[in-house]
C-alpha cells in the first residue's frame, strides 16, 4: 500500500465540477500543494476555483492533457507529484456528435499523463472513471470493480480504454497507480447541461423539463463532496494497480429524479410565487423528449470493497443532499450565467445523467 511520499498533487481537470470540488476539500482538509491543469474548455471555469487561487497553495496552468508538450511542461516546472486525473470529456449527447474530441481527450489525453509521469513523477497516479465502462444492468444487481467492461457510447468507451492503459502502465512500468470508478455525482459546480442543475435551473425560469424516453432510465447518485472524500482516501490508501467503486447506493430513476426537484424548488422558491410559471406547477413542466442512442438503462455500484478497504461511505443522503444543491443553485445566479456559454445554452434540450 503506497502513501504519499510527496506534498504536491497535480489536479487535472480542476477547473471542473468533480476535480474544483476535490481542489476545495484539499485545501481545507490537507497540507498538500496543489498544481491545477485544465484546458478551460466549456466544461472548465476559473469561476469555479475563486477565491482559491488567491492564496499560494494553488496554482493554476492552462494546458491540454492531449499536448505532449504542455503535459511535460507542467512536469518538468512544478513536479514531482502524485497525479489525479479528472480531464475529460464526460458529456454522453457530445460524444455522440463528436466522438473524436473523446478519443483525444479521455485516451490520448490519459497516455501522456501516464507517460509523463512514469519517467518524471513520483508518488501516486489515481486515474478517475466513471461506472459508465460496465454497460447495462437489468433491474437486479450492481456493478463490482471485477464486472467486465462493456461500454455503450463513445463517452464510455473512451473512458474503458483509459483504465486499460492505466492498469497497463502498472503492470508494465511498474507506475504506482489506481482508478476509482463513481455513479452519478451532483452538487455544486455542475455545469448546467447536466441533469440537475438543468432541472433547477429551467424550472425556476419556467421552462420544459426535458426527460429522455419515459424517464425510467436508473442511476445511483453520489453527492459531490462523498466522491471526492472517496477520491482522496483511494490517493492515500488504496492499493497500487487496484481500483475501487464509489457509489451513493441511492437509485432513482430520471422521472422520479426530476419530481424531487420540483418538490425541493417548493421549499425555496414556491410556484405559487414564481411568476415565470404562470399558474402551473413545477411538475407542469415535465417533457418527454426521443431517448437518446445507446441509452443505458440502469446502473448501480457496489462499494463494499471501498467501504472495507479504504474506511469510506456515503454520507450526505440524497435528499439533503439535493435540498442542498438546489439552495446553492438558486443562490449562486452570477456562476451559472458565467458558466452557461451559448454551446452550453443550446444543450438545454439534451437532459443528461452523466458521472463527471
């Protein structure tokens, strides 16, 4: 079991939802000196790091993992470090669209960190993934870290093919590194294309709420903060070359997902009083739009072997955990519009459940 002989980590991705949240509890939590490296793509946000860069622990380079060259900048000016890589590309409706910027991101992007690091860095490499690479489920069951592989879009499938080099680059290089693979994350600092704050936000503007199919697609949802504490243990005390589930063991399907969050907007912004609405309710609001290709229908992890081996769990259930979410959305309007590119407004059609 490897510790971490250093006190810098290299965050990739850490402009985004997951790895800016993950900056954050670093920050408060450890000692550790932090290198941020992020393309600042529309998924990436400075927004989402204030006020952290304001003091000397963090710093932050513009780069794209898919650069040879900016990754062993990065290395070469700030390392060595352990590594979490959360750079990617996670959207599943843009991967459909545009699946080479995928394949660039999530495997070329993965090769050159591991590439990098194998000859420049030291500590750990822990690699984040989502539970997306196994595919499927039918109504019983749920994903262990031993489930093959069985990807369904171009999102998924990229991500499969980057835990393969990462678990190649341990067994041939002897690279010290891990993966962790989550459900469904939600939280603060969610890009507004993804299915929750997408819910939250339109429905306090009165506009459809858009749900693929009939809405009985299932997902387990992790709050933000429990998948980066999950994150963090599996940095300091997960196995070299093993990789961990991290689940919220808290199933719902997107209909009744969406119904929660109407349900929670009565308790912070009633529809009686919401102008936008017009008399109708949030429910109201519900739309039924064509499922999107390779949809999924129900995933579900199984964390024990986190639970026993790295001492972490779920906390935050899911319905503090959205009362939450929904208080920070509807108080934080000046991050969402900075964040809600026109690319990002012209999504709002797309609903999605993705894990990163």
């Amino acid at each position: 079991m490897s510790g971490l002989p250093l006190s810098k980590v290299l965050v990739t991705g850490g402009a985004g939802f997951i790895g800016s949240n993950f900056v954050r509890l670093l920050v408060e939590e450890t000692s550790f000196e932090i290198v941020v490296l992020d393309k600042l793509t529309y998924a990436g946000h400075l927004e989402s790091l204030e006020p952290l860069l304001d003091g000397d622990r963090v710093h932050f380079v513009r780069g794209d993992i898919g650069s040879a060259r900016d990754v062993r900048t990065v290395f070469a000016e700030h390392g060595p470090f352990s590594v979490v890589n959360f750079a990617a590309e996670s959207h599943v409706d843009r991967s459909i669209d545009s699946p080479g910027d995928f394949v660039q991101t999530n495997v070329t992007g993965t090769f050159e960190l591991l590439d990098a690091f194998r000859h420049q860095g030291s500590g750990r490499f822990l690699h984040v993934s989502t539970d997306e690479v196994f595919g499927s489920l039918g109504p019983d069951g749920a994903f262990v870290e031993t489930t093959p592989y069985d990807p369904s879009s171009p999102y998924s499938a990229s991500k499969a093919a980057a835990d393969h080099l990462v678990r190649a680059y341990h067994r041939t290089f002897g690279v010290d590194a891990v993966i962790t693979n989550c459900s469904n994350n939600y939280g603060p600092y969610q890009l507004p294309e993804k299915l929750i704050p997408l819910m939250i936000l339109n429905a306090a503007e009165g506009l459809d709420l858009p749900i693929y199919g009939d809405g009985s697609n299932v997902r387990d949802w992790l709050h933000v903060e429990d998948h980066c504490r999950g994150i963090l243990a599996a940095l300091e005390r997960g196995r070299a070359g093993d990789s961990y589930n991290l689940g919220g063991l808290s199933e719902r399907n997107n209909v009744e997902v969406v119904d929660a969050v109407c349900a929670a907007l009565e308790n912070y912004r009633p529809a009686a009083e919401n102008e936008a609405l017009e008399g109708r309710s949030y429910a109201d609001l519900k739309t039924f739009v064509s499922d999107r290709p390779g949809h999924d229908q129900r995933y579900a992890i199984d964390p024990s072997k986190a639970q026993a081996e790295l001492d972490w769990g779920p906390t935050v259930t899911f319905e503090e955990g959205l009362r939450q979410t929904v208080r920070w959305y509807l108080d934080n309007g000046r991050w969402c519009q900075a964040v809600q590119t026109n690319a990002t407004r012209n999504r709002i059609g797309l609903a999605d459940d993705e894990a990163s």
